[in-house]
C-alpha cells in the first residue's frame, strides 16, 4: 500500500473545483483505496510506504485523447508556405500535407519512430500527462500502419504512460496506389483492420470525415466494419466544413467526435443523445488561424460532454502541450477553468471509454499528478513550462 499525505487534492464534479486541504491518498497496486482528509484516513496497513506531497495541489494526471504524435519528419517548410499565402487544402491537393508526413513515415524505421516519438511524449509527461491517445493514420499502407500502432504500444512500456492505439484507417486517400476509392475502403475494411485488430493493436478506429478526405458513405462502411468487429469508433467530423460527420459518429454510438468548428444544430443534438463526448482541438484552430468557432455555448447548453486534446500532429498542432491546448481552449473558445480541467481528466477519459480513469477517487485508477501551485487555475493559467513536481500511472511512479 502507498500512502500520499501532505497533499491539497483538487476534485472536479459538477462543473465545480473542490480542494480538500490536508488531505491523504492512499492505494493499494493500481487502484485508489481512500481520497480524502488525512484525519479521516483509515489506519493503514503495516509496513504501508509513505510519501511526502510537500503540499503540493493533487489532480488526476492528464489525459491527452487525441494526439497522432508517432510520427517521421515534420512539416516546418509546409508552415513556412502557409505563412506566405498557401492554405491547409491548397497544400493538401498539391500532394503535399498528410502525404509529406506519410512518405516520411514510410521511409523510418520503428527505432526511428520510437526515438522520436519519445521526445515529445516525454514533455508531455513532464506536463503531467499519464493517459494519451495515439492514432495512426500516416502509413496508409499495412506495413506502415501496424509500424506505428507496435511503437504506441512500445512507448508505454518506455515511458509508463497509459497509450490507447487508434487505427485512423481514413486518413487520405493516395489516387496513384489504388485503382479506386472502392479497392481502397474494401482493403481497409475486410483485410487490414481485421489484421491489425487480431494482432491486439487497436483500441479504437476514427477516419476523417471532409471535402478534402473521406466522404459520409465510405465512413460508414469503415464504421460498420469496426461495429462488427466490436471497435469502438471516433470521427475527425466538421474540422473545414460540415459534412454531417457529428451525427453519423453519433449514429454508431462514437466515443467521440473532434474538431466541430462546424458542427451545426442536429449534429448537437444527435451527439447528446448518443453520449457522444466533442473533443474540442484549440491547437489545431489556432495553428490554421480559423476563424470559425466550434459552437461552444450550445454544446454546453445541450449538456453535450467537452474533452480539450492537444491533436499533437505535424500539420496541423506540433504542440505537445496539454495545458497550452487548455488555455487556448479557455482563451479561444471561452471555456472556463473547471471546464478545461474536467476536459483534459474525467472527460477526456470518457473520450476514451476510460471508465475508471481520470478522477480521484476511491475505486478509480491511481493516477495523480502533483503540481507546485498555489490554486488550480494556474495549471490552465501558466503559458510555456510548468512540470508536474511528481507523476503516478496505475500506481507506479513515472520520471517526470
Ligand atoms: N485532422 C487533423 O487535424 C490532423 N488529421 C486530421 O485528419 C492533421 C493531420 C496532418 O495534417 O498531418
Ligand atoms: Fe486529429
């Protein structure tokens, strides 16, 4: 058993923050046993290893829901050309953009991969994070794909970090490698995710559902395949235009729809009745200087579950900051503070079908990140570094 004392433990219920002072958190393996004051702390066991919090703010470690941070390469000249006038589609259709990523992809080796990838989930960690979504979706071949979901599942055993791997199976479709859009969804659906989920590497699928990617028909087809499969599914919907992606997710039963700066009324609706989470990726609006607003307000106003994600890519976000998505979150959308941080925990955990992560409290997961603060907001407040002074997956220490 392990007994944290010495800690302020920050809980998020309701849209309310509550900090209980001079509190304790004990677990036993992986599991929380007891949050709460020390005072009411049950006598602990013998011979139970104790840990000095320094009074430091407890909150759950972060979770990280959507990032595609496995990864060759990166695209800096690709931003260089956006600043002087190109835009995001104009490259994409130069086949530039997601294929520049893939044919660095292609070309590394799964050390190269691992080595690079270890970088940035490493200042994720020292940001406090403890749970990250991994999606592939720069392979777009089978050998490419299984590559960069096998070193997601060797970079949590390399870092601690809890990795949950997403076959993104849509994520462009290359015109010269297939005879038709239709060999190209048939391979996907009935040869490769089969293989790739027999192999035990997918967690999850998502596809991305636009004008300039995959339409609503192939999206179904790839949905349908994973339904039968039992995968749970995720959508890249209404990112550049509204292509009615919100509900089709909805429609399956998605864990999650991201992006939404488009998302109309239906699309709200249906999500909320399907218990669909909106993972909102400030990082990637703000990278590609969009202008309109995911409908933040009627969101909240449907009671629709918001996570914040960094979308950590090469393109789009190459941002491996949690808590800079936070604030952009907070400072772009208008969230609010206990909203930030009730969308990067329990609710990013729900964006994951996490179901015992991302809250402090007994029963749940041991994962807690320890923050040298006076008051939470600062954890969304501070722009550039603020490491984590201490970071716990499933009860075991992570290097910070
Ligand atoms: N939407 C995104 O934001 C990323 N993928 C996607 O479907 C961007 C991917 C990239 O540009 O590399
Ligand atoms: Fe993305």
């Amino acid at each position: 058993m392990k007994i944290l004392h010495n800690v302020r433990v920050l809980q998020i219920s309701a849209g309310q923050l509550h900090t209980i002072d001079k509190a304790a958190i004990t677990w036993q393996g992986q599991q929380l046993m007891y949050v709460g004051t020390r005072a009411d702390m049950p006598r602990p066991d013998v011979g139970a290893e104790w840990i000095d919090g320094c009074n430091a703010l407890a909150t759950p470690a972060l979770i990280d829901c959507h990032t595609h941070v496995v990864f060759g390469g990166n695209r800096s000249e690709e931003f260089a050309a956006r600043l002087s006038g190109m835009s995001y589609s104009d490259i994409a259709k130069a086949g530039g953009g997601i294929r520049t990523t893939v044919r660095h992809t292609r070309a590394a080796t799964e050390a190269q991969l691992l080595q690079s990838v270890m970088q940035r989930a490493q200042a994720m960690r020292r940001g406090g994070v403890g749970t990250l979504e991994i999606k592939s979706g720069y392979g777009l071949d089978l050998a490419t794909e299984t590559k960069m979901l096998r070193v997601a599942t060797q970079l949590s055993a390399q870092t601690g970090m809890r990795v949950r791997r997403t076959y993104l199976g849509l994520h462009a479709f290359v015109a010269e490698e297939w005879p038709s859009r239709t060999a190209m969804l048939e391979a996907v659906c009935n040869s490769w995710l089969p293989q790739l989920h027999a192999q035990g590497l997918v967690d999850a699928v998502d596809a991305f559902q636009e004008n300039i990617a995959f339409n609503a028909d192939e999206v179904r087809q790839f949905f349908a395949a994973a339904k039968a499969l039992r995968i749970p599914v995720k959508l890249h919907a209404e990112q550049l235009s509204n292509t009615q992606g919100a509900a089709l997710a909805a429609a399956f039963g998605a864990l999650s729809a991201d992006h939404l700066e488009y998302l109309d009324d239906s699309g709200i609706a249906a999500m909320q009745a399907a218990g669909t989470v909106a993972v909102l990726l400030p990082s990637a609006f703000y990278c590609l200087r969009e202008s309109q607003l995911p409908p933040i307000a009627k969101l909240r106003a449907a009671g629709v579950p918001m996570a914040i994600a960094t979308d950590c890519n090469p393109g789009t976000a190459p941002n491996t900051s949690l808590r800079l998505a936070m604030h952009q979150a907070c400072t772009l959308f208008g969230l609010s503070i206990p909203e930030a941080l009730a969308g990067v925990t329990d609710i990013a955990a729900r964006a994951l079908g996490l179901v015992d992560t991302g809250q402090l409290r007994a029963g749940f997961c041991a994962d807690i990140a320890l923050w040298q603060v006076d008051h939470a907001a600062e954890i969304v407040y501070w722009l550039g570094d603020l490491p984590a002074q201490q970071l716990y997956v499933a009860g075991r220490k992570c290097e910070v």
